[in-house]
C-alpha cells in the first residue's frame, strides 16, 4: 500500500525513476522517505544500497574500496548476484551515476566522503569475522552510522563537523541496525550460497558452538537467553538515540529518525524473549507499525513510546535469564531519560503480541475488545459501509490505517494468511461474520 502511493512521487526521467523505485523496493516504509525535500530524497537515492553474498571475496573487496570513484561514471557496471535488487541496481548503475551528477556539489562531496568511509569499512569486515562486541560495534558504524551522519550533514550542510555530534547522530542508525540483525536472524543464516553471520562470536559462543545451532529445538533455551543478550545489547544505544533525537530542529528528520526509533525499539520488545525469532519472520504488525508513524510526530511522543515499551519489556523479563540484571538496568536507563525529559503525559499501549500471546496486564485489554467486537453486529455493518466509502478516496491516510489494522486482525484470528493481500473488502463481510459467533 506504502509502494503504491509513493510511485505517485516517481519522477518521470528514467534515470531519477529507476532510483526512486530501487529505494522504495528496498525500504520497508517508503511514506517516511516521502517527507524529506526533494533534495534531501535525491541526495539520499545514491547512497542506499544492499550486499551481495554471491560476489566472490577476491571481487568484492577492491570493489568497495574503488566504489565511490564509479559514482560519476556512467559507464560502469556489473553483472553479479542472484538477489535481484542488488542484480538490479549493479547492472543499471549508469542511472545512479546520472542521478549523482545532478546532485549539488556540496552533496556530491558528502556522498563520496560516507561512500568512500563505507567502502572501506566493509572490505575489511569481509575479511574478518565478527569476533568481539567492539567489532560488532564496528561493523554497524560502517554499515548504518556511516549513513546517517550522511543524512545529517546533508540536513546541515553548514555544520562545521563535530566528532562528537558525529557520534551521537549515528546512533539511530546502529540502533536500527542491531534491530534488523536480531530480526533477520532466519533470513541472514538460510542466506544462499551462503550465511549472512553478523552475531558476535563472543556473544553467542556462551550458549552454542555455531551460530547455526541457535535455530535448532534442542537449543530453545540457549537460544533465547542469546537472543536476549543481544537485545540488551542493542538497547545500549537507546540512550544517545533519544539525546540524538531530541537536538533535531527540522520536522521532517525528526519524522523520520523518530519513525526509525520507535520502530526499532517496538521490534526489539516483541523480539525479546521470544523463540519465534528462531523460526519465522517476526516483526511487528503493519498495522501497528503505520500506527506508530502517525503518533510519533513529536519529540514528546517518541518519550512516551519509549517509555511505554521499556515497560512492557521489563514485563518479559525472566530473573532466571543470565543477563537479566543487564537488560532491566539498560531499561531503567530509557525511562529515566524520558523521565528527566519532562515530556512525560497520560500513556497510550501498543499491544504488541509474542510467542505466549500479549503480555499479562494487557490480555483483559484485548479480550474486553474481541468481546466487544463480538456483540456489535450493527456497528460492524456500518463500519463495512464507511470503510467501502473511504476506500474509495486513495488519498485518506485513516482509511489506509484501518486497512492495516483490519488485516492484522484476521491475521491474529487465523482468518487469513500472513502473506500480502490486496482484496481487503473481500474480508470485511468474514470479520461481520466473525462478530456473530
């Protein structure tokens, strides 16, 4: 739904087209990348890309450390991959390099200058294994903080560099980041030909031999105190993202690094102590998700967010778990610093679901809602009527919430798959029907 509304943005020069649609292909929530200024988006488009697993080691590492010289080369090319995008995106680079060189000069510079660090950085990590939590620190400086110092400079062009600033704005980026490799643990260990390994060994080496072994049912219990470990970890940045957050004049950064915020600490609280991590896709629901997004405009929002799931993460905590202690300090840490914010107010839950269904002090709060659902027929008949009417208007942003939220309902009721689906209203006479039972 995201996708479709934004390619209304696509440009229509083949060169600014193929890069807008790569970047919505590659984000997960394109409507965030919407609220930069056309320049900020442009800049951005360049520098966003994906790794191949495919490329051979003796291929790869000269190419990252060559990479940003191909920026304003339109001749350059390459054939690799069998992962689409990235097949994509090498072998059409003439249209990125287009793009690059109609970028201002200040841009330009940026760009080759966090191009050029990335390139580099990553070379050596295809070199050298994730030994440490310093190299894992490392690594995502490389991969994501790298990036959003970009984007910083980009949003501050006149900004003399601070190393300090520099630190402290890269630490959404990591954030997200350690989010998505707790995340895509499945994904990046089943990787053809062969496993993306991002996990420090001296994490997991406290619980396993391999890392592969953590998906395994005989290491269930390993697995999850693993998983924990470095949820805690990730939640170390949590501090500097939120002082990050809270410097951020410009409404629309604010939007979209809240947006990344707030979404990445949301995944870590449904991921935490939680052994689906280890079999399935776990994120958190579309419809919560997009939620979040439409709550999150301000920096009070994000205090109260972050808040609200720091305690439903101390809620999951088991005392048992070896790095329990750790984990509720790294909590106790977020919500002083939104304390001291003063920005505090009346609360709202985000239910978020794990693998024992919702957390204790919120089950009476769904059960009361299903009940509820159950025994207004005639409501949910004049919702059916509202909900036809609004979608017909592709521009309401509530009728697109709705939708989501709808879907995710009959995902939880096991009503429909959790595969995309376009044929919304064709459910909506399931859910009336529902509300008989």
């Amino acid at each position: 739904m995201a996708l479709r509304g934004a390619e209304k943005h696509i440009p229509p020069q083949p060169h600014w087209a193929f890069c807008y649609t790569m970047v919505y292909k590659f984000l997960r929530n394109a409507l965030i990348f919407q609220q930069f200024e056309t320049k900020i988006r442009d800049a951005w488009l360049t520098i966003y890309a994906e790794d191949d697993t495919s490329i051979p080691k003796e291929v790869k590492v000269p190419m990252l450390m060559d990479f940003y010289r191909h920026l304003n080369d339109i001749d350059w090319h390459y054939s690799c991959g069998t992962r689409n995008l990235d097949k994509v995106v090498v072998e059409e680079f003439h249209h990125i390099s287009t793009a690059f060189m109609e970028l201002e000069k200040g841009h330009q510079a940026t760009i080759v200058d966090i191009t050029k660090r990335m390139g580099a950085g990553m070379a050596k990590f295809i070199c050298k294994e994730i030994t440490t939590t310093d190299d894992y620190d490392e690594y995502c400086h490389y991969s994501a903080e790298l990036v959003e110092i970009g984007l910083f400079k980009l949003f501050n062009p006149s900004r003399k560099q601070d190393p300090i600033m520099e630190k402290l704005c890269g630490s959404t980026f990591i954030f997200y980041q350690k989010r998505d490799m707790i995340e895509d643990y499945l994904e990046d260990i089943n990787e053809i030909p062969k496993p993306r390994i991002f996990w420090p060994r001296e994490i997991y080496s406290k619980y396993v031999d391999n890392i592969e072994d953590l998906k395994y049912e005989e290491n269930s219990i390993k697995a999850v105190q693993c998983l924990n470990e470095m949820v805690t970890d990730a939640l170390k940045h949590a501090g500097d993202c939120l002082n990050h957050l809270s410097t951020l004049n410009d409404d629309a950064a604010l939007q979209f690094f809240g947006a990344l915020a707030v979404k990445g600490m949301g995944t870590l609280v449904l991921c935490y102590n939680n052994i689906q991590v280890f079999k399935d896709k776990v994120r958190l629901r579309r419809g919560l998700a997009a939620r979040l997004y439409e709550q999150t405009k301000m920096m009070s929002d994000i205090y109260n967010v972050f808040f609200e799931f720091a305690s439903i993460m101390k809620s999951k905590v088991e005392m048992h778990d070896p790095t329990a202690m750790k984990t509720l300090s790294e909590l106790n840490k977020i919500q002083e610093i939104c304390r001291k914010s003063g920005l505090l107010n009346t609360r709202k839950f985000y239910i978020i679901k794990s693998e024992q269904g919702y957390n204790s002090y919120l089950v009476s709060l769904h059960a009361n809602l299903i009940c509820l659902l159950r025994t207004m027929t005639a409501l949910s008949i004049l919702l059916f009527i509202i909900f036809a009417y609004l979608s017909t208007n592709q521009q309401n942003k509530y009728c697109k919430l709705l939708e989501l939220e709808f879907l995710d309902f009959l995902r939880e009721i096991d009503w429909l798959p959790q595969s995309e689906c376009n044929g919304t209203l064709f459910y909506f006479p399931v859910y009336v029907i529902y509300t008989l039972l």
